[in-house]
C-alpha cells in the first residue's frame, strides 16, 4: 500500500515500479516539455513525432531520442513497455492506439493523456485487457508552465499498471500533484469536470474585467488585477495569467473575440444533462464560447428581422 498525494493511504495504488524507458508520441507544446521533465528525472524517453521541427526541437537533449515513427520506438523499448500518448482526441488517437493494439505485447502499457472522452477511455480498456494489455487514462493539466511547475495528474488504470503510471507521475507532478483516481476512465472524466469549472472561472474573469472596462471611472484593467492578486479571496493562478495579459500594452486589441472550445466542455455540459444537476454557469460558459465563434449570427439577425417585422424597428444591413 502507497500513500496518496494528500498523506492518506490508498490501497487502490501500489507502492511505484521502478520508472524504465518509455514512448512519448506526440511532442507539441505539452508533449515535448513533458518528454524534457521525464528527461531531467533520470528516466529515458523515445520522443515520436512525424514533423521534423517536434523532432529537431528535442534532437540532442539528453535521455531523449526522437523518432519519425512510432514503431520504431516500440522497437527499441525494453519489455515490458510503456508507451504514453499526448494526441488530439479522435482520427490521431485512434490511429495510434490501432497500431499500438497491432504490435504491443501481452503486459505492455499504453497511457493515454489527451483530452479524450471518459467513455472512449473505458472502451479502450476493455479493448485492451482483451488482449493482455494494460491502458491507463491520464488527464494533465498544467499547459506551457509545466515544464517548470510540474503538472497535474488525474489517472485511471487498475491495480496492476497504477504502480507503472505513479513512478512517471512522481518525475512529472508537483508534491500533491498527482492522483490515481480509480478504475480506467476516472482519470478522463475527473479532467473533464476540471476543464468544465475551468470554463466557469474563466467566463466570471473575463466578464468581470469588461464591466470594469465599461465603467466610467477610467479604471485600469492590470491596476485592478494586480491588486486581486494580493489577498483578495478571488487570487488564483488564473488571475495572474489574467494580469500577466493585460500589462503587456495593446494585448486586448491585438486578438479577435474569437473563443475556441475543447471537447470537455462539451462533455462536461453532457453529463450533467445525462445526471439531471444543474450546472447553469460551466453551460452557460460553453454557450458563450459559441457566440464567439459566430455560431450565434443566423439567431441574432432573426431577432433584428423580428423586431423590424413587429415593431418596424430599423435593422443594420451587413
């Protein structure tokens, strides 16, 4: 029995396996910084990317070995084997993990860490124990500042490969920072629930900041914030971003109100529906990002078209 991040024993997860060479497909932002903390932690890692820029950026960092291929690090990986996956969710994982199922062998490991559906990493667990293999969920959190910072680690895998997951968990995470959250698919899903509250707090920020913006006492935005930052009962690590943003000059002019949003968030929104609780602010959170991306345009010239037809009210031509 091991003790979990909080001090308390955890009979779900072992005490570690020592930590052996491992794959690390997909070196983008947080794949590569990643594979250079596996590196400063003692543990060798074949870094697999097919674009030659991924490759050149870790080519002659110690402990790391790039290749083009991923079968050509699964050939150079002592049994049994670990491979780690940071990939987009969709066409890329599920071609990856589809040549991982062809060419792994009966005790080997495959870690997913993208933002993949909780359902899928269920899936795939099954799909994998039918074949002797063993496949861990692992959410990470952290971003660009990992590398320096550590991550934060939210797993699934059974009892069996837990201990294999931990002994990288301790070269990635922070102290506290990492958790086996139980059987395959706890990891996604609790990262899916921490993508959705990030949704949330990120929503109240913004729309806070602009009303400040709106307001007629000419209140500077990084003034406002840095004060926050300082034992207001809303400092968090987003604010300093926040704050970090708004003190760099003309940064808010600079980019189009245009939101992107991750899968999770729509997952998130998902299962509170399928659970019948309420999550009003992370959905309304999500709708937001929607409006952003234009999605909202047919039903507001509807409502201008209406207000003309009822009210004769003028109507601004595109």
């Amino acid at each position: 029995m091991s003790t979990d991040p909080n001090g308390a024993p955890d009979a779900r997860t072992p005490a570690p396996a020592p930590a052996g060479p491992l794959a690390m497909v997909g070196l983008g932002r947080m794949g590569a910084n990643m594979a250079r903390r596996l590196a400063r932690g003692g543990i060798t890692v074949h870094g697999v990317d097919p674009g030659a820029d991924a490759r050149a950026a870790l080519q002659g960092t110690a402990r790391i070995i790039v290749h083009a291929e991923l079968e050509a690090a699964i050939a150079e990986l002592p049994a049994p084997r670990t491979v780690w996956l940071m990939l987009p969710a969709g066409a890329p994982s599920e071609s990856a993990l589809d040549t991982l199922l062809a060419r792994l062998a009966p005790g080997d490991l495959v870690i997913d860490g993208g933002n993949a559906d909780h359902r899928d990493s269920r899936r795939r667990a099954e799909v994998f124990a039918a074949r002797g293999l063993h496949f861990a969920d692992c959410g990470v959190s952290g971003g660009v500042w990992g590398l320096e910072n550590g991550y934060c680690l939210m797993f699934g895998a059974d009892a069996a490969a837990a201990p294999r997951v931990v002994a990288l968990a301790r070269a990635l995470a922070p102290d506290r920072g990492w958790l086996h959250c139980g059987a395959p698919g706890a990891g996604h899903f609790v990262k899916m629930i921490h993508n959705g509250i990030e949704y949330g707090a990120m929503q109240a920020y913004a729309e806070g900041f602009a009303l400040i913006e709106g307001s007629e006492y000419g209140l500077d935005l990084a003034q406002v914030g840095e004060l926050w930052r300082h034992g207001s009962v809303i400092r968090s690590w987003l604010l300093d971003l926040t704050v970090a943003a708004l003190a760099e000059p003309g940064a808010l002019d600079a980019v189009q109100p245009f939101v992107a949003d991750s899968g999770e968030g729509r997952w998130t929104v998902e299962e509170a529906v399928r659970q019948g609780r309420p999550a009003p602010v992370i959905a309304l959170a999500l709708m937001s990002r929607f409006d952003s991306q234009g999605r909202a345009d047919t039903a507001n010239r509807l409502l201008a078209l209406m207000r003309k037809g009822f009210g004769g009210h003028p109507v601004k031509p595109k």
